[in-house]
C-alpha cells in the first residue's frame, strides 16, 4: 500500500483499500466486500462498497504507481511484456462488457465478462501490472446501456488487439523496461497489432493460426503455415527448451525460417522470421511470427515464445489467490478499482516470492512459491477475527440481507405477471 497510499486523499478510503487488499490475501472462501467487511472487522459492507463505488480516488493512478513499482523490482532491458484476455463466467445483462460471447474459462461461448491484461516478466518475476475490459460493439452502440454502467462517454468499441496495444504503449511511455512482446494468436494475427509493436521498435514473438497467410516472394505469394511445416526436412528442426515447467524443462522441436519475406513495410530496419513449435510427443505444432528491430538467436525467440506462458500463471494465481474472477460489481469504475486491488494484493505476493528466491536456502527444499507465501502471510500476519459476537452479527445480517433480497424479487415477479 505504500507505493500509492498518497492516491487516497481521505483516511477513510485509504485505511478501507488497505483492509481490503489484506482481505484479498485472507484465507477466504469467497472475496466479495461482504466476507471482506468481516474480515475487517466492519459490522456492515458499507465502507467496502463505497470504496468500489463513490470513495474518491482514481484507480489508473493506482495501476501506475503498482506498474512503475513492479518494473522497480523486476525490471530488465531484455524483459517482455505479455498479453491476453481471461472472461468471468456472469448472469443477467447489466454487468459492463456482459454478453454472450466465447471465453477460454469456458472453453466456449457463454454470458460473460472479459478482461484484456498485460502482464511483465522480468529478470527474476512476473506479475500482471495493467487491465482493460473488453466493451463488445453490443454495448458501445447502445448509449444508455453503458451510461447505466458507467461507461464514460469517450470510450468506444475498441477490439482485443487494440485494448492490448493501448496498454503496451501506456507502458512504454511510462518508461518500464521491455525488449520483447509475446501473445497468442488472438493478437498475432492481426497486422494492426503486429505493426504497432514495430513503430514501438520492441521484438515480438507471436502466436498465429495454422491457417495464417505467411507472405513470401516478396509479398507476391501466401502460403498457409502449416502448408509451410509441412515442407521441412527433419534437418531443420532443433530441439530446445522453452523453459522451465514443474516437471523440469520443457523440451520442443523448433524450426527457424529467418529468410521468410513478409507484408510489412521493407524499411522498417528490422528482421522478420517465421518460427514453428513441435511438440516431442504428440507431433502438435504451433506457429510464431517473429520480428527484431536487431539480430536475434533462436534462442532468444524460443525464450520469448516460453515466457508467454508467464501470463496464464498469473492468472491462475489471481484467481485462486487473491479472487480476481470473485468480484460482484456491475460498474465500470468498480471493476476498475476491484482489479487494481486484486493486482496489488498479487503484486505482493509475487515481490515477496521473489525476494525469499534471493536468500539462501535449504536445498532440500523448492524455493517458496506464491501459494505457499499467501500460507504464510495468513499464518503469520493476517490475523482471523475469532470474536463469537462479531460472527454472530455477521450470520445475522447476511440472512437479512437476504430475506430483503428474495422479498425484492417475488415482488418484483409478482408486478410483471400482474402487468397487462
């Protein structure tokens, strides 16, 4: 909370944003601001829920402050930024960005929300440090929809790809350290992204469809990628590791077309490729196109092409840590806000993983990991209130709450079956 305590102007917000990002990190079943406000000791969710939705204070400061402190610590002239959408499964239609739509949580098309994120690995670490969420075109030309949820009026549709290059850039202008870019093939297969990552001059490794249009010849012909696999020598591939997994290093046949002619501009001064993923066991390829404002190793193209992964940890850690996918907020600032907090609390636990890396330790042992360093915060420092009265209060008002709630409803039903 140091980092950007100053953001909060009044005690009140600043004391309740350090509550609630504790209660991120608290050993909670479920983090909405109920079960946070009894963490917290409150005797209502009043303060949590002011703080998402009419505490003064501006959550992209926040996210700048977060984002400025992690390139502090995990800064690298040869790091990579990393980016890539998750969705939250949602019911009803009044939650900004909801609609049907496909989302990898899913694994197909379902009501949901969904996240654009930029995540950074860097000499030692990697976290998340910037978020957009995704307004479909079914929100953005309906106006009163997005006034209801607080969309501001400048905003309009914006795809994946541009969502993910506005963050880029916000970071680059910001002054974080970065070489490389990496993403799948949502984002590699468009020409726009690929371009804006160039007149930025940082590399990139990005995934693309087996069904990508490789231009060559000059741009006078296009072949399919995998129709260009399919003509290489087993001379041509080499086998390396993409880095480390859990269960040791994660080997690959990779194949480098370095001489692959492309449609982009030819004065842009640096070196297109083509690289191609094999899988050792199952045969499954995967498909990059690769750009280096400078001349570049296979190896530093397969060590970009392994990062990318770094952004699906972190999102399985937000989630299961620290409850990124948890929020119950139907506003656009409040999911702004909930998801600063949510990468803040992830923050800490990634910089303390990566501190306890830098001491000696028990080579018996593996080293400390995010989830065990959340056991030990809970453990040592973040402590239950056990107090039966303030328990008691909590049981009894959530069934009020509740009763409330279901009443709403069937009055609710009742008006619209009794409705002509």
């Amino acid at each position: 909370m140091g980092c950007f305590a100053g953001r909060f102007g009044r005690v009140e917000p600043r004391r309740a944003a350090r509550q609630f990002a504790t209660g991120l990190l608290a050993d909670l079943e479920v983090k909405t601001c109920w079960q946070l406000a009894e963490q917290a000791g409150h005797a209502s969710p009043d303060a949590m829920q002011r703080l998402l939705y009419r505490a003064v204070w501006d959550a992209d400061a926040v996210r700048d402050d977060l984002r400025q402190l992690i390139a502090g610590r995990f800064g690298a002239p040869d790091a990579v930024l990393v980016v890539d959408d998750t969705g939250d499964l949602k019911k009803g239609m009044h939650t900004v960005g909801v609609q049907r739509q496909y989302t990898g949580t899913a694994g197909r098309i379902e009501n949901s929300q969904v996240g654009v994120f930029l995540g950074y690995a860097g000499a030692d670490g990697h976290t998340l440090i910037d978020r957009r969420v995704y307004l479909p075109a079914s929100w953005t030309e309906d106006r009163d929809r997005c006034q209801a949820a607080g969309v501001p009026d400048e905003i309009g549709f914006a795809t994946k790809p541009e969502l993910a290059a506005q963050m880029i850039t916000a970071a680059l202008d910001a002054g974080v350290p970065a070489s490389w870019a990496a993403a799948d093939e949502a984002y590699g297969n468009s020409s726009v992204f690929r371009a804006g990552l160039r007149e930025h001059e940082i590399g990139y490794v990005l995934a693309v469809s087996r069904s990508h249009l490789v231009p060559i010849d000059g741009g006078k012909t296009r072949v399919r990628a995998d129709h260009i696999a399919a003509d290489l020598p087993a001379s041509a591939w080499q086998r390396r590791s993409a880095g480390a997994g859990s269960k040791g290093p994660r080997f690959y046949d990779w194949a480098w077309l370095d001489d692959v002619c492309t449609d982009a501009d030819p004065d842009d001064g640096g070196r297109h490729s083509i690289l191609i993923r094999k899988n050792t066991t199952t045969g499954e390829l995967a498909f990059y196109r690769c750009w280096a404002p400078r001349p570049a190793t296979l190896a530093q193209l397969v060590r970009v092409a392994g990062i990318r992964w770094t952004v699906e940890e972190a999102f399985q850690a937000a989630k299961g840590q620290v409850g990124l996918d948890q929020h119950q907020v139907r506003r656009w600032d409040s999911w702004h806000r909930f998801t600063t907090l949510a990468l803040a609390a992830l923050a800490v636990l990634t910089i303390c993983a990566a501190d306890a890396h830098d001491e000696p330790s028990d080579t018996r042992l593996i080293k400390l990991t995010v989830n065990e360093i959340r056991r030990l915060i809970n453990a040592c420092l973040i402590r239950p209130i056990s107090d039966l009265a303030h328990r008691l209060h909590w049981s009894g008002w959530r069934r009020r709450h509740q009763a409330r709630a279901r009443q709403a409803h069937y009055t609710r039903r009742l008006d619209l079956e009794l409705q002509p």
